[in-house]
C-alpha cells in the first residue's frame, strides 16, 4: 500500500483541536505530519510537537495555499499520497487508509474526497459542479430564494450519495488525499489566492490533467466548517478578491466550465 503525509494550516488552533485531529490522523501513521503555524507568535510550537506535528512558524502569513505549498514542496518526495485537512476536522477509524486503498484502485484519479459531515451528522454538499461568476454573486445577496436556486444547480443531487462514487468537478480543500506524482506535474496551489477559490482553481487543472478529483461515499469525516466571510467583513473582502481572480484567470464568460460540468454528467448515463 502506498505511503501518505499530511499537511496542516493553523492560524490560532485551540489545543483541543490539536488533540482530536492529532487523534484522528494518527490511526494510520503518516510517513509525515507537517503544520505551518500563520499565528502572530509561536505560543502553540510545544502542543503541537507534543502530538509529533513538525512544527513551523511563518507568522508572516502568506495565505493558505502558500503555506500549503511550503509543506508540498519541503515534505511530499517522502511519501506517495499527500493529505491537506482543515483544522476543524476530526474522524473515527481508517478513513485515511480507505481512501490510500482507493487512490491504489483508481488510477485516473488525482485526489479523493470523502463524505464530509457536520459535527450533528447532517452532509455537507462540498461536491459540486463548477460556478460561474453570476452563481457566486447571487450566493452573496440577502435573498434566500436566490440562494437556494443556484445551489440547487451546483450542488449534486445524485442516487446513493452516500455511498457512491463519481469524479466531480469542484472538491472542497477542507480534507483531500492527493497523488504526489500528479501534483508535482500541475503544480499545488496557485499563490495568487491568499485564501478561497484555490480548491476550485486547483479542482479545475487537476480535471483538465485528466487525473480527476473524485468523491467516494463510502467513507465520512466530520468538519466545523464555519464559513467565515459570510461573518466576517476582512474575509469577505479576501474572498471578494479571489473571486476576482480566479474569473480573470479563467474568464467571466466560461465556455469550458459548461463542457465540463457537462462532461460530469455523463458518467451516470446508463
């Protein structure tokens, strides 16, 4: 079976979360376990080596991919299959293992996404096809009627979610297994996004590698997931401008987003 690492992005963690997503990883042991710690200081270095995390402190903060990317590059040539989790995630068993298994299966797979559940059990439909710049805008407007139509065309809706699997356009970066020898050939994450749409941006060249990101249901993990831009004005700002970014780069009138959502669709056809 093929070894795997794991990178973490803190930004003021709480020890208790260091524990349980320490616990949680450590069912299946990791050739490495790596955090980039963006906090101001280095007050959480001795919980986290505690817990065997190698430790290392870029209070500079230069964005979530970024500082991903500082671990991909330092770490991955150790292991076969690279883990990014999100802070606020915990999980029971061999979800990890599962999913290497599953890598090891589907070749033409560039990354896996689990079931990703709140902590009272409900799903979270992280899986989803790609959006256009009007689908973004009309999420952020007060009208729930709004929101709810467009998210009834990004989000799947498909027979069996929970234990199917599919390749799907958009995976969510809170908990994805990577094969290192696809992102050493596409690169990690694109820089120019301090934060949010680098997933999407990174979901989008991964399926035009033809190494697809793909969705198993058979196994969940649980994430807090705390949508902090709808709360917070500096992150909405910060999403703001990636969302800019993302349709400069890969343009407001988006031909090839259609072709691939469309494409998605035709795994299902009998």
């Amino acid at each position: 079976m093929g070894t795997f690492g794991v990178g973490l992005v803190s930004y003021k963690m709480i020890v208790s979360e260091i524990k349980d997503l320490s616990d949680s990883v450590g069912f299946y042991k990791p050739i490495y376990k790596v955090v980039v710690d963006n906090s101001p200081s280095a007050d959480l270095k001795i919980e986290f080596e505690k817990y065997g995390w190698e430790y290392i402190h870029n209070p500079r903060n230069q964005g979530f991919g970024a500082s991903h990317n500082i671990i991909f590059s330092k770490y991955s040539h150790l292991a076969t299959y690279h883990l990014i989790v999100n802070p606020d995630i915990i999980f029971e068993g061999d979800v990890i293992g599962e999913l290497v298994e599953f890598l090891e299966k589907y070749k033409d797979a560039g990354c896996v996404m689990p079931k990703i559940n709140y902590f009272n059990g409900q799903i979270q439909k992280l899986a989803k096809l790609l959006p256009g710049p009007f689908d973004l805008l009309l999420r952020r407007l007060p009208f729930n009627f709004l929101k709810n139509k467009v998210n009834i065309q990004l989000e799947l809706e498909v027979e069996n979610f929970d234990h199917n699997i599919f390749r799907v356009p958009f995976v969510s970066g809170c908990f994805l297994l990577f094969r290192s020898s696809v992102i050493n050939k596409i690169g990690f994450f694109d820089q120019r996004f301090f934060m949010y749409m680098e997933d999407l941006d990174l979901s989008r060249r991964l399926w035009k590698s033809e190494f697809f990101p793909y969705y198993c249901g058979s196994v969940f993990v649980k994430h807090g997931y705390k949508k902090g831009s709808a709360k917070n004005i500096r992150l909405l700002i910060i999403h703001i401008f990636s969302f800019i970014k993302y349709f400069n780069k890969w343009g407001w009138n988006d031909r090839e987003r259609i072709l691939i959502n469309r494409d998605f669709f035709t795994q299902f056809e009998q």
